[in-house]
C-alpha cells in the first residue's frame, strides 16, 4: 500500500513514495465571491511540479486543533455568526444543510431589520 504524508519542512521517504514538501501562505483576503473570509494558500511539489490550492482559513484553524474533518457533507460554523471571529472556542463542525439554513434565516432577519 502506498501513502502520502505531507510535512511543512523537508520530505522523507516513506515506503515507495516520497513525502510532499508543503509551503503554507497566508492568511490573505478571499474575494467577493467567498464573503471577503480569509484563505490560505499551499503549494505542494507533487512529482516534481508545485500545486496551489486553497482552504478556508476558518475550516484550517479549526482542522488544525481538532484533525481533519472526514466528512464532505460537514462544513465549519461560527457560532456567532462573525466569520471575522476565527477564535477556537467559536468553531464547530455542523452540517452543510443545517449551517445554510441557520446562515438563511440570518439573511432574512438582517433584510426585516432593513425595512
């Protein structure tokens, strides 16, 4: 069985494979499309060439103290709803469906305020 394992220093050989050296940028401004929220940028050398991917400087705080999250259909709420608030004790995993309902009825209690 081959596996993969990243380091953030050097890679060391693990079994056939190598270990993906990986460079951790950030946290920088998302865009407009992703509210603003703040991402990071890694760069993984995978067989010789970088990849750039992104993540959700929420979900990799989060995933940082407690492991990865397995599920895809789990996503990482702000329990305060201030997603400038990334603090430890704010995060915590909920469902997809249940974190845009709760993110819906925010939205629609800030348009009644409005009127």
């Amino acid at each position: 069985m081959l596996r993969t394992y990243l380091r953030l220093s050097r890679p060391y050989e693990i079994g056939i494979r190598t270990m993906a050296e990986t460079k951790k940028f950030g946290p920088y401004d998302g865009s407009k499309a992703n509210g603003g929220r703040k991402i990071y940028v890694y760069k993984k050398k995978v067989d010789g060439k970088w990849v750039t991917t992104s993540k959700n400087k929420a979900r990799a705080d989060y995933e940082s103290t407690n492991g990865k999250i397995k599920s895809k259909n789990k996503t990482v709420d702000h329990k305060d709803n201030n997603h400038n608030n990334d603090s430890k004790g704010n995060l915590r995993i909920l469902d997809k469906g249940k974190n845009t309902a709760k993110e819906n009825k925010r939205r629609a209690g800030k348009k009644e305020n409005e009127k």
